[in-house]
C-alpha cells in the first residue's frame, strides 16, 4: 500500500468517526439536554464546535514537521505535568460525579488528563530515540521513564481516574517493549503491579462494586450491575440492523453515561451489529495505517512517536468496547472520535495529525 494511500485510509477513517460521533452525540443527548437546558441542541453545538476545531487541529498539526517535537518534550511534559497537579489545589478544579478531572475557563473545560497522555508519548519517543543504546539498562533506561510515568498515573489515581492511569501504564508498557527494554524489567514491572492494582480495587469500596458488577451484573441489577446490564439489553435490542437511528429505548435514561462512555451501546441499539461493526473496521484501519507508517518512518523517532500515537486511539477504544461489551470492568473511559468530550476529542485529532506528519515527512525523504 503506497503512503498517499495509507494517509487517504487514515484520514477518511478519523472523518468517518467524526461525523458518526457527532450524529450519535445528538441522538444520545437531545433528550438529556432538552430536560437539563432546554435546548435538545444544547451537546451537539458544543460537539460540532470541537469537531471544527479538531479537524483544524489536526490539518495544522499534519503540516508540523514532527521532529521538532523532540525540542518541545520536556516543555509538553512540564506543563502535563502542571496540569495534573493543579487538580490537587483545593476548589480550583471542577467536581463532577464525585471526580475532580477537569479544569474550567470560562466557558471551557479541559481535561489535563487526555493532555497528559498526549505529553508522554511525546516525552516517551523522545527518551527512547535519544537513549537507545541505554534503554536494556534499568537505572539509566528503564527506570527513569517508568519513574514518570508512575508519577503521572499517581496524580491521575488522586481524581480518581483509574480507566486513564492504567491505559498510561498499558502506553508505556508497549513503548517500552518496541523500545527494546528487556523482557525481565517488563515482566517485573507487570508481578509488581498486579498486587498493586489488586490493592487498589479492593480498598476503594466503588472500585471493588464495579469489580464483583464485572463477575456477576445481576447480583445487584439495580446499583453496582445496573449500567452494564441496561448495555447488555441495548446490544441485544439492536439485533443486526438495528431499531432505527434515534429510535433507542435505553438511552432514555437507562444508561446515564450514553453520549459519553457507554455511547457505542446507543449504537449498537440503533444501528445494530452492522453500525458497530462499522465502527470496529474504521479502529481497525486507523491501527493498521499507524503501524505501516511506524515501520515507514524515516527514523526511530518517528517510529515511537507513530506507535504511542496509535496506542494512543487504539487501546482506549479497546477499553471502552471492552467495558460497554462487558468484557472488562466498568471504568469512566470514553470512545475516541464518537464519545462526547471536547479535550478528547482534540487530542485525539491532535494524534492522529501527528502520526500524518511522520508519513509526510518521510515521503518527502524518499524524494
């Protein structure tokens, strides 16, 4: 498959999530909106605003040639960095849900955890590429990055976001692997972590619901099993072709996340096995692009930077089909390009106009 192919099949992919994540965000929201403002309009006008603006983003970031952003790495990691401690200040960052995760301007809200992600894959490939020759030493190769990475999941952890610092920890662990660490410091660091995360679940009394909610839904259909059970009937509604777009029953207050985590549910409910199925190719073909133009790329730093960046899109849409298909336990992780959210959203697009700058720019060698 040429390049110019592979950025065609890249692009249309990114747009065709796009433009359903904005149809399904109406569709998922009006009612909600219509009882909570008045408005049915009221998430779709913020949604198309960030899908402009995301569509900006990533044809001005496509165009930056992606070296430079070795230059900016440590700068990008300071500042998520920043972020995320910012959140630690008491009654500057915004509550919702019991969580305090985003950061309120006026009439935007950020979300200096989806930024976060983004700055350590950057700080990541720059690490890698720059100390390649120590990444199979622990205490200059593999200990620093993790050292980070670790920090950055900690202050996450303190939101909570649990969803976020594990999808971090999976980010690094693949970087890592690619990198060239040695498999020993990645199996120790995986036995390390189990009992860790095991301590984690089981001292937070809603960590360890969502958990047994997980193992047996319906033991408790009405409180910790309700949200995945009210997904179970909304694929299973759905059938092949759906009840029609706009026509699903449990975004009627059923799912309360459903223009947000649980929004691939209303699509499968309306748009059937097919709809989803659509859904999965375009993830997958998104996937497939960023590894041709990571083996592409015209150097190592580029090919960390493709990888971290379709990890990135690709692990987090595995987590959230996993959690609404009830494969993985419930946790607050949205579907990249359709969920609801403008910083990820932005992120997102910000991500994938990078992984277009590294196919570019390594054609424009090849010339």
């Amino acid at each position: 498959m040429s390049r110019s192919m592979t950025n065609t099949l890249l692009l249309l992919s990114c747009l065709s999530l796009l433009s359903i994540g904005v149809i399904m965000v109406y569709s998922t929201s009006s009612i909600s909106a219509l009882k909570l403002f008045d408005d049915e309009y009221y998430f779709l006008k913020k949604e198309l605003v960030f899908a402009v603006l995301g569509i900006l983003l990533l044809a001005a970031v496509a165009r930056f040639p992606y070296q430079y952003l070795s230059k900016l790495a440590y700068p990008i990691l300071a500042l998520s960095i920043g972020g995320l401690l910012v959140l630690l200040i008491p009654g500057v960052g915004v509550c919702v849900g019991g969580a305090t995760r985003w950061l309120r301007f006026g009439p935007l809200s950020i979300q200096p955890a989806e930024c976060a992600k983004l700055g350590l894959i950057i700080y990541l490939s720059y690490f890698l590429y720059k100390r390649a020759e120590k990444i199979r030493n622990f205490s200059t190769g593999f200990l620093p990055p993790l050292l980070i990475t670790g920090g950055m999941s900690l202050l996450i952890l303190q939101q909570p976001d649990f969803g976020t610092a594990v999808l971090m920890m999976m980010i690094f662990f693949l970087l890592m692997f690619v990198g060239g660490a040695k498999i020993i410091h990645l199996m120790t660091l995986v036995t390390g972590l189990v009992p860790i995360g095991c301590f984690l679940i089981m001292s937070s009394s809603y960590r360890l619901k969502r958990l047994t909610a997980f193992l047996d839904p319906w033991s408790d259909p009405a409180n910790a099993g309700f949200h995945i059970i009210q997904s179970y009937i909304a694929f299973g509604s759905g059938g092949v072709l759906g009840q029609g777009l706009g026509n699903s029953r449990q975004k009627l207050f059923y799912l309360p996340e459903a223009h947000t985590d649980f929004i691939l549910s209303v699509l499968g409910e309306e748009l059937g096995f097919i709809g989803v199925l659509l859904v999965i190719v375009f993830f997958l073909v998104i996937i497939l692009c960023g590894i041709k133009i990571a083996l592409r790329s015209r150097d190592l730093l580029g090919t960390y930077i493709a990888v971290g960046m379709v990890s990135l899109v690709g692990l987090q849409a595995l987590l959230n089909m996993g959690v609404v298909m009830g494969l993985l336990p419930t946790k607050g992780s949205t579907l990249p390009f359709i969920s609801y959210g403008g910083t990820s959203l932005l992120v997102n697009c910000a991500a994938m106009g990078i992984l277009l700058s590294v196919s570019t720019q390594s054609r424009i060698d090849e010339r």
